[in-house]
C-alpha cells in the first residue's frame, strides 16, 4: 500500500475498512463494486479491510475468498461484535495516512469519496464525514428514519453543543495519528463509537469536514432503531458528564500542514519519508502480504498471524518543515 513516485517520494495512502456481521449473501458484489471503483478513478494508493464481526454465516469465507481474488483487499476477523470495536481495532494498526469506513450496502454514492479523504491527505483538515442532512445532500429514505436521524442530530445539538450536522451516516475519515490520539479515549464499541469520537474531535478543536452525500436507504438494514436510541441516549448522558468533569481533553500530534507536502505526477499529495527511509513501516501484528487474512484470539485480544510476518516498528511520522 505504501508506494513511492517517480522522485522516490512515498505518496499519502488510505485503507477503507468494512465493518460486516452476517453479510454473506452481500459483501461478494459490495466490495467487487468498491475495488473496482477505487482501482479506475482514485488516484491514491489504497487498502479495503473487510472487518468481520463474529458473523455466524458464511462472512469469513466469502472475505478470505475476495482476498485472494482481489489484490487490494484484507480481511479481519473479531471475535465479538461491534462496529465500533472492529473500527477501533483495524484503525489503530492502521499503516496508512488516512482511515475511513463505510457501510457494506454502499448506501452512499462512491462519488463522495475522493472529496471526503482529500482534505486530510492534505493536511487541511482532521475528520470528515459524509452527511445525508447537509442541504446539498441527495437523500432516499423513509420518513420513520429521516425523522429519527433528524431529532438525534437535534438532541446531540441541545445536549452537547454538536456542530457537526450529521453523526451516523456511516461515511467517515479520520487521520491515522489523529486517530490514535482520540482512539483510547473513545469507551463505545458500537453505533455510539461514531458520537463520540465526533464529540471528542470538536472538544479537542479538531478540524472536521463534511461532504454532502448522495444516499439511498437500504431495506435489508437491520438496525434495531429503538435498541439503538436508546444506547444513543446513554451514551449522551455519559459524554455529558465528561464533558461537566473536563474529561474531553486529548493529547494530539502537530497539524499534518507542518510537513513537506508535493503533488505527484497524477495530482496524489505525498509526504517525504521519515529518517529511516521509505515512509511508514509495517505496524506489529500485520498479516503476511500473501494472505491478506488475519484473526483476532477472542482469548488473549491479539491475532494470529502468518509465520512470515512478525512484529516491526509503528508508522514512521513525517518530517517536520
């Protein structure tokens, strides 16, 4: 993932991760589409992590199947559900300069990608997120759903003084060492996960852009709305409570914009490598790269991994100007 330009320059990389429980009967066609997008029309280089929380049908098979279809694809097994949890997991090992998700029923128009990630491979911003409520959005939904998505962002205004307008669409980017940052502060591990690493990032003043999205419902979700609201509602009154208490504060890394930034030859930011050499290293516990596959141990936390890969440094950090 990792590559260099004609100047031995590394260019600035994305993984795209798919979080999925039980979705055999889609994921073949939704990262087939995905990849195939990606390969023709996004001029960075780019890994799509399929992040299988402890599905009970044929999920692993068919993810370890696209990996040895699929050049650019990885797959990860987690022994316990949650978005949030699986999100954590494979962004935080993450070797790419930016991390990003997105739902596996490709709700969201792949249009919106590149101008989501663009401004963090630029350094200019820290979040982005895609939202169905900004005013440019093309939205086809239900009015049940519209009408709850509505008065939670409602609600997250009141409660917590959000400006961001929009924060379950399941269409978000991160910059990795921003991520890592926030990461261990975020105590969600399912459809919260989204709020309050949004919540944390406006508390720290972190930058965060939104792109207006063009989304169609899904009529297969199943989503528990009731189940979820009313964990929402929890996890406000906790956010609430560090929010009184001062517990919102994050040590974070220097903006991306104090390191050298050039464009390569197809207009892709880069950065130069660290003093070590060619860029980010390979992060512990990484898979081999003829796999792609790789399992978290529902007993120790950790994964297995093939023989041929073993601990390395953490990504090396851009050079200061």
């Amino acid at each position: 993932m990792n590559e260099t330009n004609a100047g031995g320059v590394r260019q600035r990389s994305v993984e795209i991760v798919v979080p999925v429980h039980n979705e055999a009967h889609v994921l073949g066609d939704s990262i087939g589409r995905l990849h195939a997008y990606l390969e023709a029309s996004f001029p960075f280089p780019f890994r799509i992590t399929v992040a299988d929380n402890a599905s009970t049908d044929a999920t692993w098979q068919a993810a370890t199947g696209l990996t040895s279809r699929l050049p650019h694809v990885h797959a990860v097994h987690l022994a316990a559900k949650g978005r949030g949890r699986a999100l954590k997991y494979v962004w935080s090992r993450s070797e790419a300069d930016v991390v990003a998700y997105m739902d596996v029923d490709l709700s969201t128009g792949l249009d919106g990608f590149l101008p989501l990630v663009a401004p963090l491979l630029s350094g200019h911003s820290d979040l982005a997120i895609g939202s169905r409520l900004h005013p440019q959005a093309a939205v086809v939904r239900g009015p049940k759903r519209e009408f709850v998505s509505r008065s939670y962002n409602l609600l997250l205004k009141l409660g917590l003084a959000a400006r961001f307008s929009d924060a379950q669409c399941g269409f978000k980017a991160v910059r990795t060492e921003i991520f890592r940052a926030l990461g261990p502060h975020i105590e969600d591990n399912t459809w919260f996960f989204d709020t309050e690493l949004l919540v944390l990032a406006e508390r720290n003043r972190l930058r965060i852009h939104e792109v207006p999205v063009d989304w169609v419902d899904d009529p297969d979700s199943r989503v528990d709305i009731v189940a979820t609201a009313v964990d929402d509602l929890k996890g406000m009154g906790r956010m609430q409570r560090r929010i009184l208490t001062g517990r919102t504060r994050v040590a974070l890394p220097p903006r991306a914009g104090t390191a050298h930034m050039t464009a390569a030859a197809h207009g892709a930011a880069s950065v130069e490598p660290g003093p070590g050499g060619g860029g980010n290293h390979a992060s512990a516990e990484r898979t081999s790269p003829a796999t792609g596959v790789e399992r978290m141990s529902p007993a120790a936390g950790a994964e297995r991994t093939s023989p041929a890969a073993g601990a390395a440094a953490p990504p090396a950090r851009a050079r200061a100007a």
